[in-house]
C-alpha cells in the first residue's frame, strides 16, 4: 500500500546513518574521556563519569524545552504531530534525566563520601524527573487521545515554566554554599577535558535525534492503530446490529 | 434588575454586568463563581468539614511522629503546618469539578457566556478561600498545641499565608480540572500537585520558618515572600491562559 | 577510598548509561513489533470485511 517516495527512502537512510553515528560518536567520546581528558587533579579517574553526566543534564534540559515548544505548538494548530514530538521528547528526556540522576550519585560517592547531596542542580534535575513523570502518568490515565493530548501540552507548558523556579527556589533553599563543582558549563575546563565534554554533548545530541527519530514514526503507528480500532469496533457494532 | 434610585453608580455597575468594561466584568462573573462554589459549599457543608478533620489529624498524627513537645516550634511547625494545609488543599481541588460533574454542571459552565479564564479565576478564589478558612482555624489551634504565641507575628504570618495559599491554589485549580476528567484523578492530583509546586512549598516553610525566629518579615522571610509572589504570577497567568484546553470537551 | 573500589563506581556509573539506553530502545522496539503487528492484524480483518460488503476504501489513518 505504501511505495516508497524519495523523503521516505531519505528518512530510512538517516535511520540507519544515525544509529551509526551515536555508536561512532560514543565511542569517540569513551577515548577522549579515558585517554585523552587530563587526569583531574583533586577526583582522579573518578570524574570522568563527568563526560557522560553532565551533557545528559544539557541535553535533557534541551529535550523538556522542545516539549515546552511542542505543547505550544499543539495548542495553537492542533496538528497531532506535534503531540507525538512533545511525547516523544519527553520520553527521551526523561531516559536522559534518569542517566543524570543515577551516575550522579555513583560519582557522588567515593569523591564526597555520599550518595545524594542536595545540590541545586542535581536536585533541580529530580524535581524534573518527577514533573515529567507526572506528565508521562497523565498521559497514561487520560482515556480520550484528544483530551490527553491537550493535558499533556498544558503540562508542557506549565511544567517547564518552573523550571527556572525551581533552580532559584533550590539555590537559595540550600544558601550559597561553595559548589563542589567547578567544572559545569565547561568554561573552566582545561582544553583536553573540554574536548571530551564537547564529545560527551554531540553524542547525547546525536542520541537525541536517533530517538525521537525512532519515536515520532512510532507515535503516527499508534494513532493508526487507534483509529483501526475504532474502525474495528464500528464494524462489529454494525455488524452486530 | 430594578435597582433603588439613590444607589451610587459603581453599586449600579457592580449589580449589573452590562454596564462595565470587558475586564472588569469578566472579574465580576470570576466573583460570581466564587460565590457560588461557596454558597453551594455553605449550604451543604460536604468538604470543609473534611478538610479541618484531615489538616487537623495530620497535625496530631505528626505529633506523633515528631513530639512537639521537646522540640522548637519554629523548626518545627512550619513544615507541618504547610504539609497539613496542602494536603487539605488537595480536598478542596478534587472537590472543587467533582461538584460540576454531577448532572453535568460543568457542561452549562462551559456554554455560560463565561471567558474559561474567569471560570478559572472563580474556581481559584473559591478554593483559596476554602484553604484559608481552614488556615484561620489550624493556625490558632497549633499554636495551643504547640504551645507558641502567635499573635506579635500574625500580621505578616498572615501576608505570607495569603502569597502561598494563592500559589497552591493556582497551581491545585488547573489540575483539579485535569485530573476530575482523568482515571485514578484522585491519585494524579497529588501528585502532579507536589511535583509542581516544589518551590513553593521550600518558600512557603522556608519564610514562615524565618518569620517565627525572626519575627519580621525583613531579610529572608521577604527574599521567599518575593519568591512566591512571582511564582503566583507565573502559575496564575500560565493557567488563566491554558484553562480553556483543560475545559474543552 | 582505594583507588580500585573507586572504578568501580566509575565502572557502573558508565555501565548504567549503556544500560538505561539500551534498555529504552529495546523498549520501543518491542512496542514498535507489537504495534506492527497489531495494525497488519487489523488491518487484515478490516479489509476481508470490506471485501464482503464491497467497500474498497483501505483506510489509512490521516
């Protein structure tokens, strides 16, 4: 039923290209971080857990801004397709989102003795995890696709609306307290150790696109599916009749 | 609407919705929802009742927990207290649209000649007023049983009830809407409620906390007041403006 | 803290962001399969049916 037009075989191509640049890119980024990165003088070997940690953080952040976008976007034409995006980069940031909040603590650990510190990134970045969560839950327990659709992008809006809030309420909470952390945004990184964090974000951008370009086609299939349901059921409605 | 002949104009204008400009009228269909919500809960007492009950009975039970008695209020008391008025909150949202569902209320609310902002206004003022009532009763009462004296801090205690009360209740408000409309809503609420007005509640235990041991509401407590303020007006307006996607069928 | 129990949290730092991706793809791809084929399933039943009344409008969602 379906011939193959150019955009498509495009959009094959770039599915299997894709897969393959995350790969090559992680592992470009496995050897700047552990042979090229200089050793960190006070951490040791231990912060080079910094070069997949921290880009997930950025790239996360960037995912809830493209649902933040999406749910305006949805709301304003109503095309479903922007609903799949905000879904889909919601999912992706959420997976991104758990990668920080778990090797967070893991590097946490043998360098400040805990887990968890109620740092105002890192908690900033669990606050996201549950707002987003919660926006996955509704999602799941909206019953009319319409309905959840339009929940979904008002809590895209609102959701991302308090980030910047929350970030604030965080730091001031826990008072200025020196951060542990000098190395975030990568401005004071030395230049080697600048080169695996640069690596670290090409291959969560790269990791980005290859999921949503793998969830968005997903996303259309459902709604498909859904409305062969519904055909379905009219069907044997009639049928029954 | 006969109105007598010595009325004033702005009581004219204040009875009769014609006679005002866009704004001000839309305002004053907000109060009228307001007003029903409280008359309707006025008459029959079904969720305030409950909410004293539960704020009040997360007051005792936290007694348990943490034993008032040999520990400082002020470390104390403002966690508790905005724990057992959230959680009473929480009530007063679910509450506020399972009212409109039956025989389908809501349906004439979304064909009244209503802006959904103003709807949504109404229903926000409604239930702040209902968590203040609760706030009103619970504050003297915790003071007993915590056995501090509340009254040199009550006017700014009161200032800064009031910025977050408001907060919650935006926040509570749109998603009582959503989740009145969803499975398990009852379950949703909360959630979606904490996760989103997490800065809220450090600012809300954070400035009461500084206003107990301070006494004022200078220095941190008004550095949180400041916080919470612009946090109302991000919430208050980001829902004013989405409502009508929350209320559409 | 050694130096060897320290990779090791390096070690499992690095094996959960493998671990979380690749756990998410398979994910989607078991959803994608099952997905697939519930549409051809459906698809099947809704065109024999359209066969018998003689309707030839295979649908496809907009």
């Amino acid at each position: 039923m379906t011939r193959p037009s150019p955009a498509r075989s495009a959009a094959r191509a770039l599915r299997l290209l894709l897969p393959v640049a995350v790969t090559g890119l992680a592992v470009g980024t496995l050897y700047l971080a552990f042979f090229h990165a200089a050793r960190e003088r006070v951490m040791g070997d231990i912060q080079r857990i910094f070069y997949f940690h921290a880009p997930a953080g950025l790239v996360c952040f960037f995912a809830f801004f493209v649902t933040f976008l999406a749910s305006i976007a949805y709301l304003a034409t109503r095309r479903p397709v922007w609903d799949i995006v905000g879904r889909a980069s919601t999912e992706a940031g959420l997976l991104l989102c758990s990668i920080v909040l778990l090797t967070g603590p893991l590097w946490a650990r043998p360098v400040w003795g805990t887990y968890w510190t109620w740092e105002a990134r890192l908690t900033t970045t669990l606050v996201l995890w549950l707002i987003y969560a919660a926006y996955l839950m509704v999602r799941r327990y909206t019953d009319d696709p319409d309905q959840q659709a339009r929940f979904a992008a008002v809590l895209g809006i609102v959701g991302f609306l308090d980030v910047p809030i929350v970030y604030w309420s965080v730091r001031v909470w826990r008072g200025h307290h020196p951060l542990v952390l000098k190395v975030s945004g990568g401005g004071g990184l030395e230049q080697s150790m600048q080169h695996a964090f640069l690596g670290g974000v090409a291959t969560y951008v790269a990791l980005y696109a290859c999921l949503m370009m793998l969830r968005v086609p997903m996303g259309r299939q459902e709604e498909e599916l859904r409305w062969l349901r519904e055909r379905a059921a009219a069907m044997r409605d009639a049928g029954s009749r | 609407m006969s109105l007598p002949a010595s009325s004033s104009p702005a009581a004219r204008a204040a009875l009769n919705p014609g006679v005002l400009p866009g704004a001000g009228r839309e305002a004053r269909k907000a109060v009228l929802v307001c007003a029903k919500d409280l008359r309707i809960e006025w008459r029959n007492l079904d969720n305030l009742p409950a909410m004293f009950f539960f704020s009040l009975l997360i007051l005792v039970i936290f007694n348990f927990a943490f034993d008032f008695a040999s520990s400082d209020f002020r470390i104390l008391a403002p966690g508790v207290l905005w724990v057992a008025f959230t959680f009473a909150g929480v009530l007063s949202f679910g509450h506020s649209f399972d009212l409109e569902r039956d025989a389908d209320c809501i349906q004439g609310l979304r064909i009244a000649p209503i802006d959904p902002g103003s709807l949504y206004l109404g229903k926000m003022m409604a239930n702040g007023v209902s968590m203040l009532l609760v706030e009103l009763v619970v504050l003297p009462l915790s003071a007993l049983l915590f056995g501090a004296d509340l009254l040199p801090v009550a006017a700014p205690l009161g200032a800064v009830v009031l910025a977050h009360t408001v907060g919650f209740a935006a926040v509570g408000t749109l998603f009582g809407a959503m989740t009145a409309r969803t499975r398990r809503g009852d379950v949703l609420l909360p959630i979606l409620l904490f996760s989103v007005s997490v800065p809220l509640m450090i600012s809300a235990v954070k400035s009461t906390s500084a206003l107990l041991s301070e006494g004022t509401l200078r220095g941190e407590a008004a550095t949180w007041l400041t916080m919470a303020c612009i946090f109302d007006v991000v919430f208050v307006t980001a829902a004013y403006l989405t409502f009508e996607y929350v209320l559409e069928e | 803290m050694d130096e060897a129990t320290k990779f090791w949290y390096l070690f499992i730092a690095y094996d959960i962001v493998w671990l979380l991706i690749g756990g998410y793809v398979v994910w989607l791809g078991v959803r994608q399969n099952r997905i697939q084929r519930q549409i051809e399933r459906l698809r099947a039943l809704l065109g024999e049916e359209e066969d018998d009344r003689a309707e030839g409008t295979a649908g496809r969602a907009s």
